[in-house]
C-alpha cells in the first residue's frame, strides 16, 4: 500500500472510532473504556501524519513503532468491549478487523524499512 491509501485508512478508522465511542452507554464503565479507545484509536492516524514527515528512516521507523503500538492498544480496547457486551458484536467486529489489518500492514511497513536500513548499513 502507499502512503496516501494507509493515511486515508487512519482517517477512516478514527471516525470509525468516534462513531463506535458515541454508541456506548453513557455508564461509568462505558465512559472510562471509552476515554481509552478514543485516545488511542484516533491517534494513529495523526502519528502516521507525523512518520510521513520524518527527518530521517530511524524517526520513521520510531514513529511508525508508535503508529503500531497506538493500533495494538485499540485493538485491547475492542477485545475489553467484544468481552464484555457493552456493545453489540455486529457493531464492533468490522472495527476490530480493521485494527487488525492495520496492525499487520504498519507491523510489515516497519520490518521492511529496518531491513532497508541494515542493508544500506544505516
């Protein structure tokens, strides 16, 4: 995938996110996980943002790792909720195998950039 492709699908998975944190139970559970998938789901996008602008491959690899560590944690967020039935599993799943396929393909970009860099001795 090229850069553009993955930015758009970060975009499209945060409001994904804002839309699935809307639908929860205004409850003290639903509110605390909630708080938690939003920051963490609505990241990765505007740190993908910031690895495109790296100054150098080492700053993006290390913003990238952020990008997959941001996703990872979504990915806990949703597994917390798939668990617990605060939401309905038809409401949920699509998202979580988007996180999934996010996560893949960020955890492959950075493979493939590190073995760039071992090659080129940097």
């Amino acid at each position: 995938m090229k850069g553009e492709d993955i930015s758009d699908r970060l975009l499209e998975f945060a409001v994904r996110i804002i839309q699935l944190v809307d639908a929860l139970p205004n409850t003290p559970v639903g509110r605390h996980i909630g708080g938690q998938v939003l920051g963490c789901g609505t990241s990765p996008g505007a740190n993908y943002e910031e690895a495109r602008g790296a100054e150098s491959k080492a700053d993006f690899v290390h913003k990238l790792g952020i990008v997959l560590k941001e996703l990872s944690e979504t990915r806990y967020w949703i597994k917390v909720l798939i668990k617990s039935k605060l939401i309905p599993l038809k409401r949920i799943q699509g998202v979580f195998s988007e996180s999934d396929e996010l996560c893949k393909i960020i955890g492959k970009s950075v493979i493939t950039v590190k073995k760039k860099q071992c090659r080129s001795g940097r």
